[in-house]
C-alpha cells in the first residue's frame, strides 16, 4: 500500500459510480418529462414561449425569430448526449409547456448537474413546475445512484437563487466571470445537494406535493420552504 506521508485523506468509498441517465420518458402526477423531439415539441414550445422574451434573458440561447429557428435549435438538442435535453409536459392537455436538461454528467464521481431549465408562463408558479424539479432530483438520488445534485446560475439572476434555496439546495459560491453569455460577463451563483441531504429534502417535497397542502383553488397551505431541514 502506498505510504500516506501523513497527510489527510478523504475516507474510503465503497461507490462504484452511478448511471448515466437514460434517454427515456420520466412520469409525474402533473407533468412528464419527454426527452426532446422536435417534430411532437417544437410548435408547443414556440407558441407559448413567444411574446414573452424575458424567459430567455438568462439562458445562453434565444429568443428564437420564429417557429423554425427554434426547430433549428432543437434538433441540436435532440442530438445531445450532455446536455440531455428533456421538454416538461402536461399530463392534463399533453403539451410541451418548457425544458430542461441533465448535465455535465460525471457518472464515474456520481455528479450530475440540472440546466438549461425554462418554463413557460403557463407553467410558471405551479404545483407542476415544483413536481417536475422534484422528479428529476428523485431520478439523480433514487433511480441513478449519484452523490451531488448541482445547481447554477447567473449571479444576476435572482429567481433562480430563490428556486435553489427553495428546492433544498446549498450555496457553494460565486465563480467571478465565469462565462460570456450574448455578448455580456456572466458571474455564476453555484449551489448542491449531497445524497446525504436528499432523503429529509424528499420528505419535504412529497409532503409539500400531497393533495391535502392545496386548498379547492389549487393554492398552497403550507408553502415548501417552511419544510425543508
């Protein structure tokens, strides 16, 4: 065995890596998660995402001139390995209401990262938007076998930072000029969950997520945040 010198190592792992997540359909109560097609998702996602440019002031790609641009767009995504883009759907009227991806897949350290998520305003502010995060974080720990969740964003961004502190994720730091997104510096927020973390975090999802937490107009009695650890 090799000598330590007596420096300070990290324990032993019995982890043998996780699996890299397949490109199949993830079901939900109110929402599923299809991997991408652009000739099923492509109209919906254009038709409820237009008009509103704000949805794309964040993100390192749109807004798309029309539905053929954004088509354009799509068939890189389909064709992606990392990032694995997947469209959210309404289980209610079947159509494609945003996006999301898994990336910067590390399935040999168990790291995975969620991005490139966009709802549409229809979706915005919904018991479905939390319920589609929440699949993909039970997909990551449960299904797949990974250690660490990964959440990040533009530093600007504050929506976003109030969904990770929502979701249950940590503050890690702020990585300065990161990256050059449309012409313009962008610092990025990062954030994680471990899977030590994950079961009190699921616990509080499922309970937020419970038919009984929402009144006969769908509103929320308990809000998720008062339920995290």
């Amino acid at each position: 065995m090799p000598l330590d010198l007596n420096q300070i190592l990290g324990p032993a792992l019995t982890f043998r890596g996780a699996t890299p997540p397949p490109k199949t359909p993830i079901d939900g109560t109110a929402v599923r998660l299809e991997p991408i097609n652009p000739a099923r998702h492509v109209a919906d996602l254009y038709d409820l995402s237009k008009g509103d440019d704000t949805i794309w002031n964040y993100m390192a790609y749109g807004p798309f001139a029309d539905a053929g641009a954004m088509r354009l767009w799509l068939d890189g995504c389909a064709a992606s390995p990392d990032p694995l883009y997947f469209a959210f759907v309404d289980r209610a009227t079947g159509k494609a209401v945003g996006m999301t991806s898994f990336m910067r897949i590390d399935a040999k350290s168990g790291a995975i990262e969620i991005g490139n998520i966009w709802f549409a305003p229809v979706l915005q502010k919904t018991r479905g938007a939390t319920e589609a995060i929440f699949l993909m974080m039970r997909e990551v720990f449960d299904r797949w076998g990974y250690r660490r969740l990964e959440w990040k964003c533009n530093s600007r961004n504050a929506p976003s930072r109030a969904a990770a502190l929502r979701f249950g994720f940590a503050y890690e730091g702020l990585f300065r000029q990161h990256m050059v997104i449309k012409g313009r510096n962008r610092d990025t927020t990062w954030y994680a969950m471990v899977a030590d973390e994950w079961p009190a975090i699921k616990a509080a999802f499922e309970r937020w997520l419970d038919p009984k937490n929402f009144d006969a107009a769908g509103r929320q009695k308990s809000p998720l945040a008062a339920r995290r650890p």
